[in-house]
C-alpha cells in the first residue's frame, strides 16, 4: 500500500522493533528516509540496531505519533510521502515478561510504553474507585463483568495492595473461572489497563483529527489495528477524510467549508491469510486500511 520508492520520505510512528522501517528503506533504496517515532526505549535501542546498516537515513525519535506534526517541523520535513502505524502492543513488549503486559508471567503491574511517566497498572489498579475501574474495563476491553472485577479488585486491596500480574490474573480467574474460552478470562481486563495506562485510544484521536496533513500529494498511510476500538476510529476518520462535504443529507448547500481529503485505497479492510496466521498467530485479529492524499 504505501509502495515506497527512492528519494522518498517515510514517518512510521510505531517503529517498534524496525521490520516495517527495514523494508521502507530497502524499497526506496538508495536515498529515501524514515522517521521513526516511539514511546518505548527499549524498541528504539533495538531498532536502531537492528537499522544500523542504513546510516543516516534513519530518524529516530522516543515520541508518540500523536507528536508526528511537531517532530516534523522540527527535522525540516513539513511533509511525507508515506505514513503507517502498528497500533497496539509489540511482540518485544509481550515477550518482556518483567515489563507487565502479559497475564502469562507474574510480574510488576507495569504496562507503560513510556517508562518516563508516573502513572502505571499498579497505580490503576490500587487508587481507581470501583466505578471508573468498571469504565476502563468496559470501554476499553469490552469486558461483560467490569463491575463484579471492579468491586472484587477494591475488595481485595483493603487488606493488601495488588503488586503483581500474578495476583490480578488469580483474582480474575477466580471471579471468572477458566471453563472453555477461546482466550484467557484476564485478557480484557489486560488489554483495558493497558489502553488506560498508555492513553491508547487518546493518541489515536490526537493523530486521526488531522493526520492526512503530514502526508504530500499521491502520499499514502496505513494503518493496522487490532481490535475494534482501534479499527472504528480509522475507519470512521478515513470515511471522513475520503469526503466532499460533511452537512447533513438534507441541507441545500454546502456550508461545512470541508473538502475532500483522500481517496481510500481500501474500502474494507485487508486481513492475513489463513498462512499468515498459521505462521505468525498474532496477526490474526490485524486489520490494514489505508488512503492516498489528494
């Protein structure tokens, strides 16, 4: 979708561990760029790296793509050819286990992508009153039994404080039980923290406001979410952005004073293979749409 070529410039705002920016910079070979933007430390070391071979094509920045447009001027770019996000969790961020984004390990109730702010799962977890840890579960992981978690969660801490994953993931197990699930009963309710620690959907909203103006002419973004908090807000901006007008159906004219943004390149979204799956399990939820600047 974004079929990158040389001379070019490229934002990938979830660097992550390089592999999308690795394939930009081979595609657009011998003089194109990347900037590559993330909240965590830990995958800009690893990219960087993993990237060292292409010199001084690579930008990398510790930042969150919501701060595309200020980083931007910043370097001198104004505009790019290409743009993707990965939302979500990394599989280097599931994998380090001491980090706390997964239920399969017991560690510190953690979760931050940026490790430079104050506010993590643990604090979440032991402050939040009982009503708003029910809103994070539910908006956020869609979970059917935010209020029973939220009370037993509240419960629970009145005699000792919730430290580990290991601790939450028994309590959800216990309320919840294990029985016959197609995933884990403490997923929601990890992914929910997750999102509210690191402001998710927030940062999504940040950029989707205005983020076709990063892009030049003929440029092209993608973007692949995984669950469908993420997939709505795209597909609800890129239908925006592909408009000529946005007054109601029944006004007599135009007076929004909007215009048409983009075209999309895919009217439903491209999802792996069943190979790709079988491959790479992780992928199965992905979903990729994308759109191309007017």
């Amino acid at each position: 979708m974004l079929s990158p070529g040389p001379g070019k410039r490229y934002l990938d705002g979830t660097l992550g561990g390089g592999g999308h920016s690795e394939q930009i910079l081979i595609n657009s070979g011998p003089d194109g760029q990347v900037l590559g933007l993330d909240r965590d430390d830990e995958a800009l070391v690893a990219a960087r790296e993993r990237l060292r071979r292409f010199d001084k094509r690579l930008i990398a920045r510790q930042a969150s793509f919501a701060e595309a447009f200020d980083i931007l001027r910043e370097i001198g770019w104004q505009h790019v050819d290409g743009a993707i996000l990965d939302l979500g969790i990394s599989s280097q961020q599931i994998d380090s286990l001491e980090r706390g984004f997964s239920f399969r390990s017991d560690a510190a109730l953690d979760m931050r992508m940026d490790r430079r702010q104050s506010i993590d799962a643990r604090e979440i977890v032991n402050s939040y009153a009982a009503e708003d840890l029910a809103r994070i579960f539910r908006e956020y992981g869609e979970e059917p039994q935010a209020r029973r978690l939220a009370r037993a969660i509240v419960e629970q801490r009145q005699s000792r404080p919730l430290q580990n994953t290991g601790e939450l993931t028994r309590l959800i197990e216990r309320i919840k039980g294990r029985g016959r699930r197609e995933h884990h009963p403490a997923t929601q309710v990890f992914q929910a923290l997750r999102i509210a620690v690191n402001q998710e959907l927030d940062h999504l909203r940040r950029f989707l406001e205005s983020g076709y103006e990063t892009l030049l002419p003929k440029g092209r973004m993608a973007i692949i979410s995984f669950h469908s908090l993420e997939d709505r807000r795209v597909k609800t901006a890129f239908r925006k952005w592909s408009r000529a007008c946005l007054c109601p159906p029944r006004a007599l004219r135009c007076q929004c004073g909007w215009s048409q943004k983009v075209k999309l390149l895919t009217k439903r979204p491209i999802v792996p293979s069943a190979g790709e799956i079988q491959a790479n399990p992780r992928a199965r939820s992905a979903k990729l749409r994308a759109v191309e600047r007017i």
